[in-house]
C-alpha cells in the first residue's frame, strides 16, 4: 500500500512539471536585475516564468513586446514593459513597481495625446522610429511614470498597414 502511495504521489509531481509554465510577476528586486542585452530566456530566469502575454511574437521589425505585473511595488497595481529587439533587451519600463504613478490632469492627458497625434501626422521614410522617438521623449519627460507605454507602437503600425 505505502508503495501505491509513493508512485501515486510521484506521478502527481510529474504531471504538474509537465502543465502550463507559471505567469510571473516581477518584483523590485528582480527588475533591479534587468538589463539591457539579455535574452528573453534569461529574463524568464530572473523573473520565474512567463509573461501576461506569453504568445507575444517578434513583429516584423524584430520586436517582442512582454508584459508583465509588478509584485510588493510601490503601487499595487503595477507593471512592467520590456522591449526586445533582435532577441536582446532593449527598453525596460515600470509602471508604478519602483517609484509612484504619476497622475495626469485632463489637460496633460490632452497634451500627451496631440504630441502622439503629432507624431503619427509627421510620417516620414520611418515613421515608427520616429514615433518611438517622440514616445521614449514623452516618456522621459514623465520620469517614466506615464501611463503611455512603447506598447502604443503597434497602434501606429498598424495604422501605417491600412494607410498604405
């Protein structure tokens, strides 16, 4: 019988091991971490599993955009951004895991969104180079506490798509 047990309790752990990866949180500690060149493996090893969205794909300007929430940050609803480019890290973003949310008056939340606009109507050769530009601005001007994310690229990509 105490054998039956063990096989059965074994079979249970390995079955588990074969189920769906953990979606990982990242805590300020493992965002501190983080740096710029690494692979989405090793950023998979410091933050334990995968992300909110693990079915992210490179787009065709080689970018992998992964999502994931903060975990004990100083909002407790935060989140953190990461940007790959050629399967190397290339941006690293927090919404609220390290410092405070900003929060936006209606007028700057107004201004924010004629300088995106503004970025979109001013399509030059790259205009998604050019639109990442003005976002890392926009984003630096907010000490990295905006709610506008690189995320928003796709937006304009796809605008770009159905405009040509």
């Amino acid at each position: 019988m105490k054998k039956l047990f063990y096989i059965g309790a074994m079979s249970a752990l390995l079955l588990s091991a074969c189920g769906e990866e953990e979606t990982a949180t990242v805590t300020p500690d493992e965002f501190k971490k983080l740096e710029n060149g690494m692979s989405p493996d090793e950023v998979k090893e410091i933050v334990g599993g995968i992300s909110k969205n693990p079915d992210a794909k490179e787009d065709d300007d080689l970018y992998l955009f992964l999502e994931y929430d903060g975990e004990n940050g100083v909002d407790k609803e935060s989140s953190v951004l990461l940007t790959f480019k050629d399967g190397k890290l290339n941006d690293i973003y927090e919404n609220g895991l390290m410092k405070e949310k900003v929060k936006f008056t209606k007028e700057q939340e107004e201004h924010i969104a004629e300088n995106v606009a503004n970025a979109i109507s001013k399509a030059s050769a790259d205009p998604i180079d050019e639109y990442e530009t003005t976002l890392k601005q926009i984003i630096t001007k907010t000490k990295g506490n905006s709610n506008i994310s690189m995320k928003d690229k796709e937006i304009i990509e796809l605008e770009n798509i159905a405009l040509n």
